[in-house]
C-alpha cells in the first residue's frame, strides 16, 4: 500500500491536473467487486488484477490495449506476461513475477546435526536427506523432513515435474492432457512422497497456517515455497538462522517450471480517463519506478532490467536463488477457472496420497473434471 502512495504522489507531482483516487479492498472480496463494476460498466479506470484474472476481461474487449507490445515482451520475462496477453496484444503489466517454484527454506542446523553438508543437488539427495531430517514419534512426524502441502504447490510442482521432463500438459482446445508418461511419473513421485517416503504428511493441509509458518515454527527441515515468505521469516518470526535455497531438478534438465502471472495494472475500456490510465502503468512500470515498487512490496520483479539491477540484486540476498531461474518460467496457460483448477488437482491428490485413488485413475479424474470446467467457460 505504501509502496503505490509513494508512486501515486509522484505521478501527481508531475501531472498536477491529474487526481487519483487510491482505493483498497480485502482480497477475499476484491475479486468479485471487480467482476460486479466491469459487469455494471462502471468499472475503475485502473485496475490491479491478478495476471490468471485478466483473459476473462481481455477476451470480452474489457481492457485498453497497451502499446508498444513487441518491444515490451524483450524487456519482461515470459511467465509474468502470459496472462496479460491475446493475440500478440497486451491488456496491462505485470508488477511482480509470481515465483512459487525453484526455491525452499532449510534449517541448515537440522541438515548439519543429521550430517548433511550442504543442500541436496538432485532429485534422489532431496528424498534421501529428506527422510534422514524426518522426526517422528508417537503422534507421527514431528519435523517434517521436506513439506511441500500446501495448495498451491502440490499443483506447481506436479506442473514443474512435467516440464523437466521436457513434458506438456496442455493438449488441445484449452484442455490438459495428463495421460502421458510424464505426467504419470511426476505423480508417482509426488505421491511417493508421503505414501511411500514418508517425509511429509496431509495433517496441517487446509489450516489456517501456511507451510512457512509450520517451518518457522520449527516443524519441518525444509519446506517448498515462494521467496515471498521469506519476510515472513524475517519479520514475524525474527528467524535468522535460515536459508532459500535451490530445489534440485526432477531430472537432468534444468528446473523449469510454470508460473502464474501476478499482480499487475489494467486499464478499462469504458474507463473515462483511458489515456491517463495508460500513461500511469507506462510510468509505474518504468525501471526505476518498478525497482521502488518491487524493493518496497518485497516481491520478485517481472522486469528483466529491475532484477538484475545490482541495487535490487544486493539489496535483496535472500532471493539470488529465484533470480537465477526466471528465464527458466513459462506462463502456466490458459487456466479458466483457477482456484476450480487447483483444488480439483489437491483434491485427487490428497486421494492417491492416502491410496484411496490410483495414480492413473486420479490423473484421468482430474483431466476430465478441469476440462469440462474449460468448456464451460468457452
């Protein structure tokens, strides 16, 4: 919030004629508040969405197009303009590059006591310490030896599996295809996890608390989350004694991944003032002005420019470990329904993980059920 007065004043510094209305809502409400003033044509003449929100306002010509598009998409990272394009068209920028994969935080005194050197390098180190880190006792596991339960990336890492095996998910129309090999073996591993390894369990899935905080908290070795967590540490739980470090490749290739577009700006197209709107997303989006943005929002830059500024690089340690992948994101696609789409994949994992489902028969559960979803939304 900050960090948007501080650009707003700026702007308005500059363009004394111009006045911006700086407005704020829960999250848990904002989605459907935009939805009811695009729907009412009284929409604001700027927007923040959230980059998975943007095709279903793009697609029905609810947004300004933003100019200049090719020489944009050179100086952006693939992944953060995925969701703001159609057709070779941008319909906004994004602020942030929304990274929830390639990183984990450890205790890297859990690793030391269970004489583990440094943090795993392939696939086969990570189970492998992971089931040395794990503690158990009476009530079941204790320190969760790698946690990586959470809704959001039990789906990722299904989807960067996938990927670094040089595999796809979507197949056709809009739909995914997880009836190949790939998808099979990534699962399998996924599930393993906790059926067969044992280094994580379902037991804090759907809590009030998220991952993070369970490892703060001392109940995991290492824990699979996005680098935004890191102030959490930092801030809330005044932990010092932490690292984010690299989760090592599924296979030899490098750990690609998918990733949704994050938080960006939109302008209306019934909006009254579309050339003012514009021209202030050309402004926040400038290097400089996305640096404070990104420096102030403590969030990973969707600009190439900004992070690989060394003021933000150095300013920023904790994240060198996302920095050094994004070139390795690609957009995570055509989601019509996100949060249908995530908890239809959680759902039927939770069901394998426990063997109540097969692995091939959760997969064809979860391509019918998100594909009749797709369709309905055509």
């Amino acid at each position: 919030m900050n960090a948007y007065k501080a650009l707003i004043a700026k702007y308005q510094s500059l363009h004394p004629d111009i006045e911006i209305d700086y407005q704020t809502f829960p999250y848990d409400v904002y989605n459907q508040k935009l939805k009811a003033s695009f729907s009412a044509k009284n929409p604001p003449d700027i927007a923040e969405m959230f980059g998975t929100w943007v095709p279903e306002y793009s697609k029905n010509g609810a947004l300004v197009e933003i100019p200049e598009a090719e020489q944009l998409r050179k100086e952006y990272y693939e992944a953060p303009l995925g969701g703001y394009t159609l057709n070779d068209k941008l319909y906004g920028l994004p602020l942030e590059f929304n990274i929830e994969n390639g990183g984990m935080l450890i205790h890297p005194k859990m690793l030391k006591d269970q004489g583990i050197a440094s943090p795993p390098a392939t696939w086969d180190e990570l189970v492998e310490d992971a089931k040395k880190l794990t503690v158990r006792d009476a009530n079941g596991i204790k320190v969760k030896g790698f946690d990586f339960v959470s809704s959001d990336n039990i789906t990722f890492t299904f989807l960067s599996l996938i990927l670094q095996q040089n595999g796809k998910y979507w197949g056709d129309n809009d739909h995914v295809d997880f009836q190949t090999p790939e998808a099979q073996k990534a699962m399998t591993a996924l599930t393993s996890l906790i059926a067969t390894d044992k280094v994580a369990d379902l037991t804090t899935f759907g809590g009030e608390l998220d991952t993070s905080d369970y490892f703060f908290q001392g109940s995991s070795a290492m824990t699979y989350r996005g680098p935004w967590t890191i102030a959490a540490g930092l801030n809330t739980y005044k932990v010092k004694d932490f690292e984010y470090v690299p989760v090592p490749s599924f296979t030899a290739n490098p750990p690609s991944y998918a990733a949704e577009s994050g938080w960006g700006l939109v302008a209306s197209q019934k909006g009254k003032h579309q050339e003012a709107a514009v021209d202030f997303i050309k402004f926040m989006s400038s290097d400089d002005n996305l640096l404070e943005w990104n420096q102030g929002t403590f969030t990973v830059p969707a600009k190439k420019a900004v992070a690989q500024n060394p003021v933000y690089v150095k300013a920023n340690p904790y994240m060198k470990t996302s920095l050094d992948i994004l070139e390795l994101g690609q957009w995570i696609g055509p989601i019509a329904d996100r949060d249908f789409f995530f908890k239809t994949i959680n759902d039927h994992f939770q069901l394998m993980a426990t063997g109540q489902e097969s692995v091939e028969s959760g997969l064809q559960q979860i391509e019918k059920t998100i594909n009749d979803s797709q369709d309905q939304h055509k």
